[in-house]
C-alpha cells in the first residue's frame, strides 16, 4: 500500500535523480534511449505507485484531446510563417523518421517523461509539498532535464528551461484534472509530433526542390 505521506527529501531526492538522468541519457548508445527512457518511466510509476488512470480513461481522453487539438493547429498554421520554416529547414533531425515517430517520440520520450515526472515525481512531490508546491518542483525538474537538449541544439538555455517548465506545469494540471496520464500524454504527444512532423515536411519540400 503508497505510503500516504511523503517527505521532502524522497520528493526533491527523487527530482535531482531526474535531472541527473537527463544528463548521463544522451552518453548512451542512442539505438538504446527509447527502450531506457521507457523503461524508467515505467519502473518508477511501480515504485511510487503512481495512478496512472488507464483503466478509466474518459477523462483523460477529452481534456487531453482538447488540449491537445488547438496544438496541432497552432502548429500547422505557424509552419506557414518564413521565419517558422525556415527554423524547420535547419532543424537537425535524427535518422530513422519512422522510428523517431512511432517508437521515440511516444515511448522514449512521452510515456517515459509523462510517467517519471507527472506520475511519479509528481505524487511524491505532491505528497511531500500539497499540490501547488509539487505541481512547481515537477515543472521546475522538467525544466531543468532539458538542458542538455538545449546546448546540444544550439538552443538558448534559460528560455528552454521556461518554456518547457511552462508545458510541465500545465500537463501536472492535466494529470491532477483529469486523474490520469492520458490527459498530458496526449497534450505531449501533439506538442511533439506535430512538430516533428512539420520538420520532416519542410526539410522534405526543401529536398525535392534542390532537385528538381
């Protein structure tokens, strides 16, 4: 049975932990991130137990697909602006577009960070802060686990962390709202697919018109 309580060092223990992942993750051999990243997110929803909502989804589904519906066409309609395409154009992708798609974006990047940092980070911290106070550290550690991919996309670092620290509170929201990871998972999802997929779309127009 979950401990009803949990103490703020479990909670900013298991925060820091997080954090230090992001930065040992990229040294692993990148064919392994996926099922790693996958993995620990499932392994630390079992440790703190968790909810994850699967068995009752409805509330999940609709404030996910809600939140995530105008992300699409937020998207969809930015990629028409130059500047937006251009950006696009210059993205480094990884190779392999299907299995970034199907298998990297939605497990070894979605679940794993839906289940490490709203699911488990966020109930320990939730326990150990109430739930302003661990919604914030689970933002915060968000934030702070994307550093690496800021500097190694030529990203600016303090803006990133923002930003990203900005989605992290509002898929909390979502999963506090809706009882479930379904809700953030889907809102992440969007955010990340759709701009994957704009990249691909612009780099691949790009391409054909060198061509021809």
């Amino acid at each position: 049975m979950r401990p009803k309580q949990r103490s703020a060092v479990e909670a900013l223990g298991l925060a820091a932990i997080l954090v230090g992942w992001s930065l040992v993750a990229p040294r692993l051999p990148s064919r392994w991130h996926p099922a790693a990243h996958a993995l620990g997110g499932a392994t630390l929803v079992a440790l703190t137990r968790a909810p994850v909502g699967f068995r009752h989804p409805g509330s999940g589904l609709r404030l996910g697909l809600g939140a995530a519906a105008p992300v699409v066409i937020g998207v969809a309609t930015a990629t028409a602006l130059p500047r937006v395409r251009q950006e696009m154009a210059d993205r480094d992708l990884p190779d392999g577009a299907l299995r970034w798609l199907l298998v990297g974006i939605p497990l070894g990047t979605v679940w794993s960070e839906e289940a490490a940092f709203r699911g488990a980070l966020g109930t320990v911290a939730a326990e150990a802060f109430g739930t302003g106070g661990g919604r914030f550290l689970q933002a915060a550690a968000f934030g702070l686990s994307h550093i690496t991919d800021a500097r190694r996309t030529g990203e600016p670092v303090v803006p990133t962390v923002l930003v990203t620290g900005l989605a992290g509170w509002v898929f909390g929201w979502l999963y506090e709202r809706s009882g479930s990871l379904i809700g953030p998972m889907l809102a992440h999802l969007a955010i990340n697919e759709s701009g994957a997929v704009a990249a691909l779309a612009v780099q691949n127009s790009r391409a054909r018109a060198i061509s021809l």
